[in-house]
C-alpha cells in the first residue's frame, strides 16, 4: 500500500533530545499547522509556541501544568499548547462544534511536518488545564486541548522504566475492520 512515509513512521515518542531546535525548523512545524483545512476556512486554533530556555519562565510554568507522568516531555526543547473555543469555528446543528476537529487537523499537520523534519513530536493530554491557563495568562475562552512536545530524537535510555519500554514496544493499530465500515455502521469495512 501506498501510503505517506510521514504517517507510517510517526510514533509518540518520548526519547526527545533538550537540543534547542532552529527558529526557521520551529516556523515550519507552525506554518504547516496553518495550512490545515477548517471549516470556512475559519482557522480556529491558537498555538503558544514555549522554548526551553533559560530566559525563558514560560517554559517552567507550563512544566509545573503537567501531570508526573509526562515528566519525560521536560526533556523537550519546544512545547507546543494547541488551544481553542467554540465561537472561533462553526457550529451546526445537532452539536456539530467544530473548532476540535479542526484544531485536531492543524496538530496532525504539525506532527506530519515535524516527521519530515526527523523530529518527535508527542501530543499529551496530561496537564492541568487551570494551571496552564493561569501561568501562560491564557484568555478565558479558550480551551486548551493538548500540550505537543517537539524535539530531536534522545536517548531511550535516560527515560524511566514504563516510558523506555513503550520506546522498544511494537506499534499497534486497530485494524481497519474495527474503525470503518460499509454502506452502515452494521457492516464492518472489509
């Protein structure tokens, strides 16, 4: 099968390098998160880019949001807070909201890029959301969906047990059979 390199390479990885990361390589990963589609084009998203550096007090502020375990993402060198609110996209009939969907597509845009650029990109859900907002003075509206770690590759070694062995296991996918199906959603795609 014919399919995207970028898609079939892409793993959450957590073996990331602190190797700072060149601001022209950072501008890519965000404008190919700006070409996603939208809903009227509306482009609802909204991305704190935060660079690990020491003048940087952001950076420790947004670490203290996350859960213990995502400790390994600290390692990052860019953490990426994709956010957004329901009034910034369309919203349809039948809670049709669709400022996380699109959203969504701009994060898998980032992460496509971010895998040409031989880099790891690794969305979390594992945060405080009051936390993240009160320390980044988010705006109250917006929605902070997930936190993306970006970085080169690290050494799988320097993470703890549980991380490291995730790093090795193989990667499992649902099979096709069991995400779509055909002409109804009695009859599983084959």
């Amino acid at each position: 099968m014919d399919m995207l390199p970028e898609l079939l390479g892409r793993r959450a990885r957590r073996a990331i390098s602190n190797e700072a990361l060149d601001k022209a390589v950072i501008a890519r990963l965000l404008e190919a998160a700006t070409l996603a589609p939208s809903c009227f084009n509306n482009q609802p998203w909204r991305i704190l880019a935060v660079e690990r550096n020491q003048e940087n007090p952001h950076y420790q502020s947004l670490a203290e949001s996350l859960t213990p375990n995502n400790a390994w993402a600290l390692e990052a060198p860019l953490l990426l807070v994709f956010a957004t609110a329901l009034h910034l996209d369309c919203r349809l009939d039948a809670g049709r909201d669709y400022a996380y969907f699109d959203l969504g597509q701009a994060a898998m845009a980032l992460q496509l890029q971010a895998q040409r650029e031989g880099l790891y990109a690794h969305p979390m859900a594992g945060f405080s959301p009051s936390k993240l907002k009160n320390a980044l003075k988010m705006l109250p509206e917006l929605v902070p969906l997930c936190v993306i770690a970006v970085g080169k590759p690290g050494d799988p070694e320097k993470l703890a047990e549980g991380p490291r062995k995730s790093e090795f296991s193989p990667r499992s996918r649902k099979a096709v059979s069991e995400i779509a199906f055909s002409g109804d959603f009695s009859t599983p795609w084959a």
